[in-house]
C-alpha cells in the first residue's frame, strides 16, 4: 500500500461525517431559543460564534461536544448589574435550554 493511500485512509477515517449535520442542527436549535429569549427574534441563528474543535475545523470522529459563544445584546449587562448578574443571566440561558430540550435529564 501506497503512503498516499494510507493518508487517505486515516484521514476518511478521521471525518467527522454524519456527526457534523447533528451538531449544527443542535447549534442553530440552541442559537434560535436563545435569539426568541433575548432577542424576540424567531428563528434567528445569528449572533453566535463557534468555537472549540468545530470552529477550528479540527473535529475528528466521534466528537461529542460542542463549544460555541452565544453573543448578548448590548444593553443587556445594565439589566443585570450586581454581584449575582452574571449568575442570574447563566440561570436564563440554562432555561432556556431546558425549554429547548424538555427530555434531556439535568447534569449531575
């Protein structure tokens, strides 16, 4: 066997494949739940950014996670100043995600 045949087998063995189209679906649902909450704006998949594995373009098979920012409007720091602001605003992502996916069960 050939090393250009054997790179070509490491690498196709390496892609991500179907794996790829489940993440997005799942980073566009969670990017779409929290434009509705912060945002009012229904089905909106901006205002994120993708980070990690995936937005390095470095994700191999069987990743499993995905890491993205999702970007705040900016007004929205002044409605939570205080020492437990950026708890409260954690705390409205987490419901929201917990709207989005009703079944999966909480973290221990």
């Amino acid at each position: 066997m050939k090393t250009s045949e054997i790179f070509e087998t490491l690498l196709k063995n390496l892609k991500v494949g179907e794996t790829a189209t489940t993440v997005a679906s799942r980073r566009d649902e969670i990017t779409k739940a929290l434009n509705k909450d912060f945002r009012d704006k229904d089905g909106c998949t901006d205002y994120k950014l993708m980070v990690g594995s995936f937005g390095r373009h470095t994700a191999i098979k069987g990743v499993s996670d995905l890491d993205m920012i999702f970007i705040l409007p900016p007004g929205i720091r002044s409605s939570y100043d205080g020492d437990t602001g950026p708890r409260r605003i954690l705390e409205r992502v987490r419901d929201d995600l917990k709207a989005r996916y009703t079944s999966t069960p909480p973290a221990t």
